[in-house]
C-alpha cells in the first residue's frame, strides 16, 4: 500500500535517498540473519490531538504517516526483521484526559507491513498524551524470546499529560531485558529535558530532520558494528591472546557476547561483531579479572578496545615426586595480597596464569602452608617448590582417647586438628616438621593423667605414634 501526496512528492523522494542505502546490505546484517537473531522494532505512535497540527508541508500526523510507512516499507524485505505498531491517543477524545487511550494496533509477524500501513493511514489524532503509559504497556507487545533484539522506537508530539515517571519505567524495563534503550524521536521543541534520560533522543526540527532520525535508528537496528580487542601485556604491546572476553549489558547485566580472544591471519586480534545499540561493560576472564564498564560503540563503524592484561604463570610444585609415595594433589587458596580475597583455587603440580603482581598463597596442607608476596612476572613462570608430606599412624590403647594434635615451630604449639575419637586407628598426612599430641582419657576423671606425646614427621616417611593414657 503506498500512499500519495503529490504536493511534496519531490520532498519525499529526497528524504528517502537514505533508504535506499538499506538495500546495500553489508555483510554485518547478513551474518545477523545467518544466525536467526530477530530484530523486532516496536513503533509507538503520538495520536494525541496535537499531531493535527500544520508543520511544514502539511499536518504532523500526515508526515508521521508518509515517513513511518517509507520505513516500513524498507524493512519488509529482511528476513529477520518483525515492526508491530502501538498508537496512543487515537480513540478517545482530548477533554476526557484517558491515560489508558493506548493500544496495540498490529502485533509482531512476518509480512504484516501493509497492515501496519493501513492502520497508520486511518489514524485520526483526538487523545492526551499518555507516553509514560504506553511505553510501560509496550513491554507486553514483545514475544517472549530471549534470543530477540527488541526495540522501542517512539514518535511524540508533547510530554507526557498522564501520571507516570517514563524514565523509571524505561530504567526497570531495561534492567529486567524486555528492550534495548528505547529511541525518542520528538517532533515539538523543547522536550529533551523530559526524554533524554529515557533513551536516545532526537529532536526534529523539521521534516528532513525526522526523516534522518528515522533511518539513523533503523540503520543501528540493522547493522552490527565491528571491534578490536587488544589485550596489552605491561609495556602495552598487543601479546595477549586466549583469555574469554565477556560482554555484559551495562544496564540488564545480561551476558550477551562470548569470544576468546585470538589473533587472526594478519596477526592481529580478530574483529568480534556486536549490537552497537547496547553499552557494555567488557571483562577478560583474566585472573583476577579485567573490567571496562560503560563502554560504547559507534553503529557501523569500527572501534578499538584496549585492556590491560598482563600476565604470567605461576607454578606451585613438590621438591621432589618420591616413587614410593603417590604424593596428594592439595588445592592452593591464592590471594589477593591487598586484601587476602581469594581469587582462584589452584591444585598442586599445575600452572595457571596470572596477572603479574604480588599475591599471597594458602597450600591447604596439614598445617596449613603459607607463603606470602608470591610474585607472577610479566611471560615467566614463578616456580615456588614445598616439601612433600609424610604419613602419621596413630593407634590409641582406647577408643575413648579425647586430645588434640599440635605443630612446633620457633618453640610455639599452633593447633592443627582433633583427634578423631571414635576411630581406634588414625592416618594423617602432615608437612614434615615437629609435632606434639596432648591427650587424656574421656573416662578420665584428673586433668594430671593428661599426655603428651612427640612425634616428628619426614618427607616421604611413615611415623607411628602409639598411645597409651591412665584412666586412674
């Protein structure tokens, strides 16, 4: 259905040369629809009674309705492209101030673009301006499609005449994923102050002006833009490769985007395709990871972004493997030397990377193994080595034995653990070093019948510790 209104013809052709550009498809828009990513553009509609107002070269509902059905129009032919129409203000009449005037006019699906025309092109103004309203019920047009990129493009006259607060209400709708940041196109001066801080605003002076912010936003809907991530190492060189790249919406939170990072046949880092309607926040997966917030890319165009992640590895390994003894592979807590947060759980004999840096080990042995301000070099390795454990075999005269085991070091008793006093027999595995059980009998009734037995442990040995206790 086209429409005609031959006494700007001429104009219109010349707003639409922009159009035309949308057959040009890149190959951006092709690896979308290759993908089945669907794009659903909502327009919601102004049709309050202001919209029968002259501007320019007729009334601003006739434009709204030769532009809006151009662009429709151009978006008919992609495959992965749905419009839906919303309007408010079209039934009810301006005195009776109806904020629930506001109306799904055609839903989302394939080939609906002549109905969307038709029902544009019998619209008559009459209604308030219920925006806020609108904006908040568009959230139910959208199917419920977690893959789809949904938009909310709306066209408004005057602010909003109904109770509401449209930028909360976009904030909420945007952190819970129902759309992208909407497009505000206002076709009245003066009102960037009330929608600015609800999406992206245009404000169009005039025909030509509404026409370019009409395909500016369909051309971002359209069309991916392209970045470079380069991933620096400490003297900002481009080495860094193989580290997740996440990209999270900034205001959702939603993880949209998942790449590793490698460098292509040029060398260089590859080129990730993206949703250029989206702020991101963009972390490599390093350890600890690395953070850019808010980060934005131009539609089209293509963007360089440059992280710090310089790293090294670090190896924590036994001084010697012993062919007698199946060595156990004990986790490393390795922190953040600032705060001690544990930033990663290594097991023993492994080698992770790291970013360089100091950080504070914690080898969850028999004692525990600490070893502090542990430095990871820029593209070496930091070997740290520790002794292997050996073996203590208790047996108790009784099963009733209640006591504790205890490390000597410097000349100070450090707990390590209770015996277990239900078991007659116990094995532990304990880092070489001097040791000590302090133990009673529980039927015991004299803390003077307490014992205290020590023992010594070597790499790689077997000590038996045997305990006898008075019970009288």
């Amino acid at each position: 259905m086209k429409f005609s209104f031959p006494k700007y013809k001429s104009a219109i052709l010349l707003l639409f040369l922009p159009v035309c550009l949308f057959a040009q498809t890149n190959k951006q828009t092709a690896d979308r629809q290759q993908n089945n990513e669907k794009t659903r553009i909502l327009f919601v509609v102004d049709c309050s009674h202001n919209m029968n107002e002259k501007w320019q070269s007729d009334t601003k509902i006739r434009i709204t309705q030769v532009l809006l059905s151009n662009i429709i129009d151009s978006l008919a032919g992609y495959d992965n492209v749905e419009c839906a129409l919303r309007v408010f203000g079209n039934e009810k009449d301006y005195t009776s101030a109806d904020c629930d005037d506001t109306h799904l006019l055609v839903p989302f699906y394939r080939l609906n673009d002549d109905n969307i025309k038709a029902k544009l092109k019998a619209l008559i103004p009459k209604g308030t301006s219920a925006v806020a309203k609108s904006l908040e019920k568009s959230a139910e047009d959208f199917p419920k499609d977690k893959s789809s990129r949904n938009i909310v493009v709306m066209i408004v006259d005057n602010i909003d005449k109904c109770d509401g607060d449209i930028n909360q209400i976009s904030k909420s709708m945007q952190q819970s994923g129902k759309y992208i940041k909407p497009f505000i196109i206002g076709i009245s001066k003066g009102m960037k102050k009330n929608y600015d801080a609800c999406g992206t605003y245009y404000e169009a002076k005039g025909e030509i002006d509404f026409s370019k912010a009409l395909n500016m936003i369909v051309k971002q809907a359209l069309h991916n833009t392209t970045v470079q991530v380069n991933l620096l190492n400490n003297k900002q060189e481009i080495t860094e490769t193989d580290i997740p790249l996440m990209f999270y919406d900034n205001e959702s939170g939603q993880l949209r985007y998942s790449f590793v990072h490698t460098f292509n046949s040029s060398g260089q880092s590859d080129t990730l395709q993206i949703d250029p309607l989206i702020k991101y926040d963009v972390v490599a997966m390093t350890i600890p990871p690395v953070e850019k917030k808010n980060v934005s890319f131009e539609a089209g165009g293509h963007s360089v972004l440059n992280l710090p992640t310089p790293q090294g590895t670090l190896y924590v390994k036994y001084v010697n493997n012993a062919k007698t003894f199946s060595p156990k592979i004990y986790p490393i807590a390795v922190k953040k030397i600032s705060n001690n947060e544990v930033i990663n759980v290594q097991p023993l004999n492994t080698k992770t990377k790291y970013l360089t840096g100091l950080y504070n080990l914690e080898v969850m042995t028999l004692p525990r193994l600490i070893i502090d301000s542990v430095e990871v070099s820029q593209s070496s390795t930091t070997t740290i080595e520790i002794p292997e454990t050996g073996v203590a075999r208790i047996e108790k005269q009784k099963s009733d034995i209640t006591g504790s085991i205890f490390v000597v070091k410097d000349g100070k008793t450090q707990w390590i653990k209770d015996i277990e006093e239900a078991a007659a027999k116990e094995t532990l595995d304990l880092l070489p070093g001097e040791y000590l059980i302090v133990a009673k009998s529980k039927s015991s009734l004299h803390s003077a019948q307490t014992i205290t037995q020590e023992f010594k442990i070597e790499s790689n040995k077997t000590t038996n510790i045997s305990l006898v206790v008075k019970t009288k």
